[in-house]
C-alpha cells in the first residue's frame, strides 16, 4: 500500500487534501489522472446500469434531505457505532474490533499454555489475575480429563473471556501502545454529519449530511416512477456523495468520511426479491470482472441474520482481497419494504403502485446494488499495480484496463527539433477530442515512458526521423514493451481497434 500510496502522490492521481495545512484525517483530492480515472468508473457503471437496462433511469437528488428523512429511515436511532478510546495512544478501536482482537489474543494464549510454547507478551492482553483464574480452570479441567480439551469448554472459555474483557477495560492492554488502565468504556457514537440550516443554530433547524444515496430515491420514487411512466419491475441509479463520521477511517481511499457511493435501487413485485437478488449479484460480479479485476481476488461473502444492518432482510458483500486483507467493495441488498413503507407512514403520503398486470396495489419491495466510487478505485489501482526490471532498470506501471485508464494515448516527439515537434503536436490536436492523449516533448523519451507508464497509459506513439521518410510511428505497449511502427494517419483507427470510441 505505501509504494501505491507514494505513486499516486508522485504522479498526482490521488493526495492529501489541504497539504499545505498539514491536511485533513483522511480526505483525499484527486489530481489530474485521478479525476479522469474515477470519472471512467463513474460513467462506465451508469453505462452499464441506465444505457443497458431500459427500465433503469437516473436521478441526481440533493445531499441535503429533510431530517425526517433519517428520522423514519432508521438512521437517528440506529446509525451508530461503538468505540474504544486509548487516553494514553489516543488510537480509537470499533468496541467490536478490540473484542476480536481480544479474542484472538486469548486464544494464542491458551493454545501456548496448552501446548507448553512461549507466550507472546502481546497476548497478555489482560493483566495476570484474570488470565490466571482462566488458566487456573483449564489446568483444572485437563486434570480432571486428561488428554484434549473438548470443542465446547474452550468455546465457553473463550466466550467468558471476551464478557471479562467487556466488564474489565481498565484491566485490558491497548492493543496499539501495550499500555494497561488506559481504555475508556465503550461510547456510542452517531455517524450522522450535522449542520443546521439558516444563521441560529438550533435544533429546530438540525440537518444531516446524506450517509447514503439511497434514501434520496425513495422519497422521489413516486415522481420519478410517474413521470417515467415506469412498470415494476424498474430501478433507479445515482452517483453522489454520501458523508459518515468514520471512527476508524483509514487504508488510503478505503475508508473515509466523505466518499461516493454508485447506488442502484431496483423496485420489484414482493415475493421477487429472491430472484431479482440473484440477477444483481451476477450483473454485479461480471462488471467488476469487465473492468479488468482479478477474478481470484474477488468473493461474495454473505452477512449473517444476526449482523444484518437495520434495513436488511439479506444482505451480500462483493469483497477484494486488497494488500490489507478482505474487504467489502459493494453491497448487494434485499431491503424488502423496510424504507418505503416507514416513509409512507411517516409521510402519509401513498407509497404504493398499482400493478395493471396483477390488478393489485402494492409497496415495492426494493433490491439495491451499493458500491463505492473510491473503493472501486482503489481497488482497480491495487489490482493494476506492477513492477519489473527491464534492461537492469527497474520500472512501475499501472496494468489498468484501457478503458478505465486516465489517459489513452501518449504522443512523443524523439526529440524537439527538426520539425519532429510540429507533427508530434499535429498527430496529438487530431486525436484530441475523440481521446484523452497527452503530448510531451520534455526530457529524455525513457522517462516520458515511465510517466506514462506509472499512470497506466496504455499506448505511446513516438515521432521520430522515420515518420519525416515514410510518415510511420512506434506505437508501444505499456505491459509488454513490444513496439510496432504504423503510418501515422492510421493511429486513430487503431485505438478504436484496440478499445472502441468512447
Ligand atoms: P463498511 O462495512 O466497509 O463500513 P458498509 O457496510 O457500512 O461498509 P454500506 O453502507 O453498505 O457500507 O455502503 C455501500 C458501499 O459504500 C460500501 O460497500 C463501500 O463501497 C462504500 N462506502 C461505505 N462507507 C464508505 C467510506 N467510509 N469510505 C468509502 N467508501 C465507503
């Protein structure tokens, strides 16, 4: 992650925002390469999503919604996380996150108690009374029935443990700076930006940052359905904005506090939701595949009943397996009519839809597909990342489908003068418009490959003393190096050959 992190700063695709301040905790701005690489994904799923699906439509709702919104959408209540504060690190943990941890330590401590290896001093993650007294039980225990341990005593064991760790912070080591006495008791925490609206400051006029797009298309869904003329089943697909007070952020772009969703809100019969689930899923999958991720690094994983967020009847999670490990890039959702009925109650306005097909009035029941802009991202970027050693040096390059690559073309002049410079620049004005190229006539033409290779260019065309004789070009291939001279006048037929028109 660091060498990526680094890389993108060097070639200005993604970088602290407000630097010169000192920055702010994890908000990013996106540079020249940047903003054209996350506006390729962003138009890429709303191809996919409205060009390809005729009953899918657009919207663009505000981020600011009516606070009853959050209010019947479950959010005031429920959109909450809890958190452990070190006093001595300052580090802040998810309550749950510390409890894995806790957990797993424990377990490393048994294991070696039981099988006589030495005891990490980092699994000492409680002070010695209370490991004691769990030691003392299992010696207890083993006496009595010499030989293994079964399954369930250690599955108790642990359990306990992890009710000591919960009741006894101030027993418990900071897993960060291994000092003890210095956690907090578990806070709650709502996630919620807030602001008001208008010049007091007041509660009567408390806002909230949309944590999500969602909510937007469901309180426009009837207008948006009528004005459409839509039919169940339909969808809806925005890209916005969406605002959480994260309590860990971190990993780069993984995880910040504002961020861009790319949400699509399906409106289907109920009693369909199983299907319509299972048509997402697949659509979902083989677009990340059609952007050029690695299948290998790609599983679903689904959440348990008991872990379901608030508005779930089943949830799904597309997951890539990045440099840090695991972790959820989308969620594909069974919402039922969680969202739709709360607002026609809250609102009393009709919610429903009358079906001519079936003769019936009904809510919608609601299946959504929610990815992350960012994520997505990052993900292309860790997934494109490479590096090699041609001729002894050695060199960076982003392996990025060309679709989705910031720039498509590079042209070159070999060097500035002898006229090579006027038909480099020539070639590159009649390219522009149809492609994002990039001419550079400055420096040796070894770096300008590498520059364009480091923001994953796909092809180089280089002008050189030939193309004065018999007006050809060297086109070469950013993953391969292989070069192949083509007469400059056929350059743009070859890009729509290799990638198609935009
Ligand atoms: P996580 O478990 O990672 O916090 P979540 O389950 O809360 O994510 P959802 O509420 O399902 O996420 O949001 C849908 C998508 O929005 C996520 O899959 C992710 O791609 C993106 N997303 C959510 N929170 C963030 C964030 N803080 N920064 C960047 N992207 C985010």
């Amino acid at each position: 992650m660091s060498k990526l992190v680094a890389l993108c700063k060097r070639r200005g695709i993604v970088f602290q925002s407000s630097e010169i301040y000192g920055g702010v905790g994890s908000t990013f701005d996106y540079g020249p390469p940047g903003v054209e690489m996350k506006n390729n994904i962003a138009r890429l799923w709303w191809q996919d999503m409205t060009f390809r699906h005729e009953n899918i439509v657009g919207l663009d709702s505000a981020v600011i919604l009516h606070p009853r919104v959050w209010e019947t959408s479950g959010h005031v209540k429920k959109f909450h996380e809890e958190f452990i504060e070190c006093r001595n690190c300052k580090k802040r943990f998810k309550s749950e996150d510390l409890f894995s941890i806790a957990k797993e330590s424990f377990i490393r401590y048994i294991d070696a108690h039981l099988h006589k290896k030495p005891i990490q001093p980092k699994d000492m993650i409680i002070t010695g009374e209370f490991l004691n007294r769990y030691i003392n039980e299992l010696d207890n225990e083993l006496s009595q029935h010499p030989g293994e341990l079964s399954d369930s005593f250690i599955d108790n064991i642990v359990n306990t443990f992890v009710d000591t760790i919960v009741r006894n912070l101030k027993h418990v080591t900071c897993p960060n700076c291994n000092e003890t006495g210095f956690l907090t008791d578990p806070r709650n925490f709502q996630l919620m930006f807030k602001s008001n609206i208008g010049v007091v400051e007041d509660e009567s006029n408390l806002i909230f940052f949309r944590p999500e797009t969602a909510q937007g298309m469901y309180v426009d869904y009837r207008i948006v359905q009528e004005s459409s003329r839509l039919k169940v089943p339909f969808g809806i697909a925005q890209i916005g904005k969406a605002f959480r007070i994260e309590i860990t952020p971190g990993n780069f772009i993984f995880r910040t506090r504002e961020f861009e969703q790319m949400e699509m809100q399906f409106f289907v019969r109920p009693g369909e939701t199983s299907e319509w689930l299972q048509y997402w899923k697949e659509q979902r999958w083989n677009w990340y595949l059609s952007m050029g991720a690695s299948p290998d690094k790609l599983r679903w994983a689904q959440h348990p009943q008991d872990k379901l967020p608030h508005y779930a009847r089943e949830a799904w999670d597309v997951e890539y397996e990045f440099p840090f490990g695991w972790s959820e890039l989308e969620g594909v959702h069974d919402r039922g009519e969680y969202d739709l009925k709360a607002h026609q109650e809250a609102s009393g306005k009709d919610m429903t839809y009358f079906d001519d097909e079936q003769k019936a009035r009904y809510i919608p029941h609601i299946v959504e597909t929610s990815a992350g802009l960012n994520r997505t991202m990052l993900m292309l970027l860790c997934d494109a990342y490479r590096e090699d050693v041609q001729a002894g040096e050695s060199r960076v390059y982003l392996a990025l489908d060309p679709k989705v690559a910031p720039v498509k073309a590079a042209i070159f002049p070999l060097v500035k003068k002898d006229g090579l410079a006027e038909i480099a620049r020539a070639v590159a004005d009649d390219l522009r418009g149809r492609w994002p190229v990039f001419y550079d006539a400055q420096g040796s033409i070894g770096r300008r490959y590498r520059r364009q290779d480091e923001i994953g260019t796909p092809y180089a065309f280089t002008i050189d003393y030939q193309t004065k004789d018999d007006g050809t070009v060297t086109v070469r291939w950013r993953d391969t190096l292989e070069q192949e001279r083509i007469g400059k006048d056929r350059i743009g037929d070859f890009l729509i050959e290799k990638f198609g028109r935009l």
